[in-house]
C-alpha cells in the first residue's frame, strides 16, 4: 500500500525532471555569457513555467495557457529590470523592453563572447525557456505521454547546443546530465500504474499468460532496436564528437560603420577648415597614476607636450587609393574583453566621461584600450580596439569609458626588432602601383637606418623637416595624391598637406621599408574641457615585438622652416635616358674627305659584300657565344665555391649569398641593412607572388627559416657549424634558388644562369 507521502514524492519527479530538462539549457547557453545571471533566469522561467502548470492541473486545459503566459510577462519584465540594472542600460523599462522585443535575435548573434547579460540578449532564452516549460508540463503532466512531453525540452536544449556552436568546450557533462534526468522521468510510475493495480488481474490465466508473454517479447524487441542502433549509429556519432560545430554567427550581419566611418580619414581637411567646432566635452582621470605625474601622449617618438590621446578609427588596410577601417564589429556589453598587454609595455588605467556636441557618424572616441563602458549601447572590434555605436551619435549622449593605456619601454625602443609573416600581412601589405620616386625615396632611408626604430625616425624626420602643415590642403592619400605631395613643386601646391598626407605618407613609406604600419584618426587634446575640430589628427604607429604599437608624429614643429626636397633627395631614374648620355668630348673641325673606291671586277682581287657580311657576323656569334660560356663557367664555379668549398660557417654564407642574389635576379632584392629573419620573410612572399611555391613546401617557408636559423648561428656562434648543416644549407638554396627560376619567363630563364650580377658583388 502507497502512503500519502509516497505519492506526493512519486507526483513530484516528473515536475521536476520536467524543469531539469529545461533549465539544463540555460547551463548550456550560460557558458557563453559573462557571469551567471542568465543561467539563474532560465533556471526560474523553467521552475515557474512547470509549476504554474501544476498549479492549474485542475482548471481547464484552455485556460492555462492564459495564466502561464500572464506569469511569464511579469517574470520577463523583472529579468529585463534586473539584466538593465546591472548592465548599466539607459532609458526606463518601456524602452528597454521595446528594443529587446525588437533587436533580440540579431544581438544575441552578434553579440561578443562573453556575452553580457543585457535586455536584449536575456529576452530570448527566458521566453523561449518559459514556452518550453509550459508546452512539456501540460503534455507530460496533463496527457500522460512523458516521452512527447520531453520534446519541447529537447529542442530547447539543441537550440542552445547550436547558438554555442564552436565558442565554447564540448557539454559532456551537461548532456549526461540531461540524459540522466530524462531516465528519472521516465522511470516514475504513470498514474494508472501508481494506483497499485494489475491491469491483468481478471483475465483469465491463460490470457493472462498470453498478454504477459506479449509483453515481454515487446520489450525484449525494443531492447534489440535500442542496442543495434546504437552499435550501428555510435561510431557515426562518435566521429562527430571532435568535429568543428557551424557557427551560427556566420549568417548574421555584425553591425557595420556608415561610408564616413569606414575611411574617417578625408574628415581630417574638412575639420581643419572649422576648428573652432565643438565635436565633444571630455573629462580624464587617471587612478592609478603615481603623484605629479601629468598626463602625456604615450607614444615615445611624439612631441612631449602634456595631452591625451582620443582614438577615433584605426585604419589598416590600403589598397593605394584609401585607407579603410576594414574592422568587424561585434555588439558588446558594458565590459568588452581583456587583451594581452605588450610585454615590455606597462598598463596605467585611464577613465573618461565623455559627452557628445556635434560629432556624427557611428564611431565612438575613446582612449586606447576600451576595457569597460556604460552609459551607451555599443559594437567593439576587438583586433583594432575601436566602438562603434550601431545606432549613430547624437547631440547630448554621455558615456563613461575604461581604457588600459600602454606605455612602451622606451629603452627597448632601438633594438627591437617587428614582426613578420602571415599574422601581420595585413599591415605589410604594399598595394600595386607604387610611384618609382616614392620606392626610391623608401630606399633611400632604409639603406641609410638599419634598426626598423631607426627606419621609422628617419621617415618621421624627413617628413617633418621636408613639409608644411596647411589647413586648406586638399583631401587625398591615394598614391597620385601623396607623390604630389611628396615631391610636388613647392610654388604650385606640393610639398605641403594636413596630418592626413604626412600620416598617409609614413604609413606608405614604412611599409616600403618592411615595418609594419597603419594609420589612427583621432584627438589630441589636454584632457579636460571640450574637444575642438581643430584638434582632430591623423598620426601612424608601428608595430614592435614586445612593445605592441607605437605611434609616430612626422608633423613639423612649430615655427620650423621646412628644407626643399630637392636638398636631400633627388628622384633620378636609375639608367639615364638615351637623351642624357654623354656627349662626344670634342667634335671633328671638317668633314674628311669621301674616298672613292676603285673599281674592281667581281672575282678578281676583291671579296664579294655577302661574304663580308656573312664573316662578320659569325665571328660576331663566335665572341658572344665564347662569352656566354664564359661567364656560365664562371657562374657556376662561384656557385661550387660557396656551397662546397670552405669550413661549414663559409658554406652556410655562401648558400645564404645564393639566396639573395636569386632573390636580386628576380628583380626582388633586399637591403643588406635588413636581419636574416627578415630576409626569410622576403624570400617566402617572393615565392607566394610569383606563385612559384606553396609555403611550407620545403622551399618557401620553413626551409628558408632553417637556413636564416643557421646564418645566424654562424654569426653568433663561429666554429660551431657542422658538415651536416652545411650540407642542409646548400640543399636548401639550391631547392629555392630553383624553384624561383621555374617562375620566371622562358627567356628569362635562359638568361639567368649567365648574369654577371652576382660575380660583380663577389667581388665585393
């Protein structure tokens, strides 16, 4: 006999399976969120769901629909008041709750995880979780049918599996949870059985015997289905368990900037017409800055003047007519994630209030790097470290923001090296058509500096000691625009230009010096009080290992008088047109005198014209054929030399040697100024543009790395090199010397092998 107690106890299970199940998504999804708000509000729409529905077991069924949905409205409302409270959301819970109605779905894929608990991004899973809970309570509960009652719940779960996609560990344990809770449900008693009868009781005994044996054979069935199909369907699931989930945030546009914001740097010309407009009024703080320390610009190489930087854009892709943002925005809650401070850089809090006068567009000013913001709804790129606001600036908004300001170690600065390869590509990347005196003028400084700090000070020197600041410049960086402005008369308008051209212009210089740049747009202001038009600049930074990026001010200074280009560079042409060669030093005083030649019968004394013609031009064959070999020979025994003869250091040189002078033959060469790293770098995109190599294949890419490896430790440590590395040394550059030519034109190819290039600087 059943006891009372026993009942209540047994009538509770499946309730409480019920809310297992559907508040086990809200763990799932919860491992994506910032902190565990969201979790606890699944967690109470599915307990409140469930028990409105036992509540009202005895009320019609048409009539609980009403009444769980009239609980849910107040539930939402309060999670929507709570997640705003303490999100730091403006606007009053109306608002609030009409722009999550609206926007609920969009964000919630576009948010940035972690996500935050926001109105917009609670919405959806506390709705869709209190949906479920009703839709499974009043089928399992009211109906009897447990394993239709689980389906909504199960959907629900998928759903979250499938919004997590790739942004989160594998739920192992969540999903034997749920499949553990489920099994509780389905072992409790139905009613019928928890009354305690036998459904067989007066049936006679032999269909009693009958039904049983029915019954038994049914389960016996059902337990042969269930094991083969999981002996045939668990490897196939199995295999998937390490496979990649689709993300469903590939479908959903991020927010994106307006035209304006995607190249804000054509405002610059346009503010410096109207300085004396009022974009914004800012407030500084700066709570961990030790006592009497004044707030300066961070970037090491600028002007000292005490101010603080307010970045606007950071512009990184150029295409040789504009510079883009190119960033992908991600809707972000009040903290936005951490980044990894450079290592030899330190970290100082800077916090500001700002508010907006009549600046416009989208993008959102704040000091480099936003760590925390309230008071505006904001989109955040986390590679650049710029926001946006998705609904655009207005006239009066106010907003509060965090950064962690880097400060790099200015000791460090002279020695260190920049980066290379695939990571910071697109930073390097010089787009096609580069005007020749701007290359020239690019090689000139980086022949003359060979540490990159001491290449980015010298563009940053010559453009402040060569050019002048005009407000009334013409906008424009594409390369037409920046020779102008480089190497234009000074009486017909070049040679002058606002920061747009002599950030334009750095940024391009640099990259043709192998540093990697970009350009930012933004204030440079004391700090305090409003932001002006005529504040408003554009300056370049360089990227360092270890020190991150550090921004360059190539403006001239104040009062400075600039010097004429022409004084230290000179864009001649590298050979001399035909109509700049050498005049004969002295010129004949008379004509000489035609000579008549005698007339002499053919087959006489004298040789007939074609067999003068023919003798002529087979000795001519003869001694460029005989020099041809020549230099071949010589080729080739400069090549044995360097990769046989000699101790295993000189062999390791000359295989090194190989692969710069294939690289000059290539029409490719590199400064001898430049590390052997950054060779290797040069060598590998040779081989990518030309298309004569796939990196990696034993020839463009880790080889060319081993063999650098090798030269320097030759450099560093003589007489440690050993026959076998020597021998590695000469299979690599042979393998990518080769492989070079292969891509080059058939008659090119011809030539290659006799170019007295490489014996003239052998003999250096």
């Amino acid at each position: 006999m059943v006891t009372g107690a026993a009942r209540v106890l047994r009538a509770g299970v499946l309730p409480l399976a019920l809310i297992g199940l559907t508040a086990l998504a809200g763990v799932v999804l919860g491992r994506v969120y910032a902190g565990g708000l969201l979790t606890w509000l699944v967690v109470g729409a599915a307990a409140g769901s469930v028990l409105v529905s036992v509540a009202a077991r005895r009320l019609p069924s048409w009539l609980v629909a009403p009444v769980s949905v009239a609980a849910m409205a107040g539930w939402t409302l309060w999670s929507l008041r709570l997640a705003a409270t303490r999100a730091d959301v403006p606007g009053g819970l109306l608002e609030v709750t009409a722009d999550a109605a609206r926007n609920g779905i969009p964000r919630l894929l576009t948010a940035m995880i972690p996500v935050e608990p926001t109105p917009d991004t609670v919405l959806v899973p506390v709705v869709a979780a209190w949906l479920a809970g009703l839709a499974g309570a009043e089928v399992a509960l009211r109906t009897g049918r447990v394993l239709l009652g689980y389906l909504p719940a199960a959907g629900l779960y998928a759903a979250a599996l499938y919004v997590v996609g790739p942004n989160a560990e594998p739920a192992v344990g969540s999903t034997v949870a749920f499949v553990a809770v489920a099994a509780v449900g389905l072992a409790t008693p139905t009613r019928a059985a928890a009354s305690g009868g036998d459904p067989t009781a007066d049936l006679t005994p032999r269909v009693r015997a009958a039904v049983r044996l029915r019954l038994a054979a049914s389960a016996a069935l059902g337990v042969a289905l269930v094991v083969g199909s999981v002996a045939l369907l668990g490897p196939v699931v199995a295999g998937q368990v390490d496979g990649r989930p689709v993300d469903p945030r590939r479908y959903v546009e991020p927010p994106q900037v307006q035209t304006l914001d995607e190249n804000p740097l054509i405002r610059i010309s346009g503010w410096a017409l109207h300085p004396e407009q009022k974009l914004l009024d800012v407030s500084t703080e700066r709570p961990d800055a030790p006592p009497g320390d004044a707030p300066r610009d961070a970037d090491p190489a600028a002007d000292t003047s005490p101010g603080v930087r307010i970045r606007l854009a950071v512009l990184s892709d150029y295409d040789g007519v504009t510079w883009r943002v190119g960033a992908t925005y991600r809707n972000a809650g009040r903290i936005l994630p951490a980044a990894t401070a450079a290592r030899d850089s330190t970290v100082r809090t800077v916090r500001q209030r700002i508010s907006v006068a009549e600046l416009t567009g989208r993008l959102l000013p704040a000091v480099a790097t936003p760590r925390e913001v309230s008071g505006a709804r904001v989109a955040y790129d986390p590679a650049s470290g710029t926001l946006i606001r998705p609904e655009g600036l207005t006239p009066g908004l106010r907003y509060t923001v965090t950064s962690a300001e880097e400060r790099p170690d200015l000791n460090l600065l002279a020695t260190a090296n920049v980066p290379a390869g695939g990571e910071v590509a697109r930073v390097l990347r010089v787009a096609d058509g580069v005007p020749d005196p701007m290359r020239r003028l690019a090689g000139q400084l980086a022949e003359e500096n060979g540490a990159p700090f001491a290449r980015a000070s010298a563009i940053e020197q010559f453009l402040a000691e060569h050019y002048r600041v005009v407000a009334d410049a013409p906008s424009g960086h594409a390369y037409p625009n920046l020779g102008f402005f480089l190497f234009g008369p000074r009486n017909g308008g070049g040679q002058e230009g606002t920061s747009e051209q002599f950030a334009a212009a750095f940024a391009v210089l640099g990259r043709l010096c192998g540093l990697p740049t970009r350009v930012v747009v933004g204030f440079r202001t004391s700090g305090q009080g409003p932001v002006l038009a005529g504040d408003a600049y554009a300056w370049p930074e360089v990227l360092f290992d270890g020190l991150g990026w550090v921004s360059f001010d190539p403006l001239p200074r104040p009062n400075d008088e600039p010097r004429p280009v022409e004084e230290d560079f000179r864009p001649t042409p590298e050979d001399p047109p035909p109509s700049e060669a050498p005049a004969p030093t002295a010129e004949p005083t008379a004509s000489p005198e035609p000579v008549t030649a005698a007339d002499v019968p053919p087959g006489r004394d004298g040789v007939s014209t074609p067999v003068l013609v023919a003798a002529g031009s087979g000795g001519l064959l003869l001694v460029v054929g005989a020099f041809l070999l020549t230099l071949l020979a010589m080729r080739r025994s400069l090549t044995r030399g360097r990769l046989v003869r000699g101790d295993p250091g000189q062999r390791i040189a000359g295989a090194w040697r190989e692969v710069t002078d294939a690289l000059r033959l290539a029409g490719r060469p590199v400064g001898d100024d430049l590390a052997a790293t950054e060779v290797a770098g040069h060598a590998r995109q040779a081989l990518t543009d030309t298309g004569a190599g796939r990196l990696g294949d034993g020839t463009g890419g880790p080889a060319v790395d081993e063999l650098a490896a090798l030269l320097n430790r030759v450099g560093f440590a003589p007489g440690a090199a050993t026959a076998d590395q020597a021998a590695r040394a000469a299979e690599v550059a042979t393998a990518y010397v080769a492989t070079l030519r292969s891509a080059r034109p058939w008659w090119r190819r011809l030539l290659w092998s006799v170019h007295p290039a490489p014996l003239r600087r052998a003999r250096r």
